[in-house]
C-alpha cells in the first residue's frame, strides 16, 4: 500500500476507536446513574447532574479525539 492509503487507514482506524470507547464509557455512566438513583431515590438529582457533567467532558473528549484522526488524515 501507499502511505496515503495507510493514513486513510489509520485515521479510519483511529476513528472507530474514539467512537467505540466513548459509546463504552457513556453505556457505563448510564450503567452507574441508574443504579445509583435506584438505590438511593433521594439523591437523583445530584446523581443527574454529576452524570451529565461527566457525559459531556466524555463527548468533548471524542470529539477531540475525532478531529485528531481527522487532521492525521490531511497531514
């Protein structure tokens, strides 16, 4: 293969990756928060909240990770 094929590759590679990893940790936040609020339904607003926070630094995180391979790509 050329080494622009394996770029495109490996930004594809890269990619799917990011993607995956950040489905995983947004399944096992999901995961926490409602066993959490089942166990303690007092606390679910704090558990919704602290949940939303983390799930946004996790997409900020693949988003990153997403332009990286993008720019990998180009370059």
């Amino acid at each position: 293969m050329e080494l622009a094929a394996l770029k495109f590759v490996a930004a594809g590679l890269g990619a799917a990756l990011t993607v995956i990893g950040a489905a995983l940790g947004l399944g096992k936040i999901g995961n926490a928060a409602l066993e959490g609020t089942a166990r303690q339904p007092e606390a679910a607003n704090a558990i919704r909240t602290t949940m939303i926070i983390i799930a946004a630094l996790l997409e900020g995180a693949a988003m990153l990770g997403l332009v990286i391979c993008l720019l990998t790509m180009v370059m």
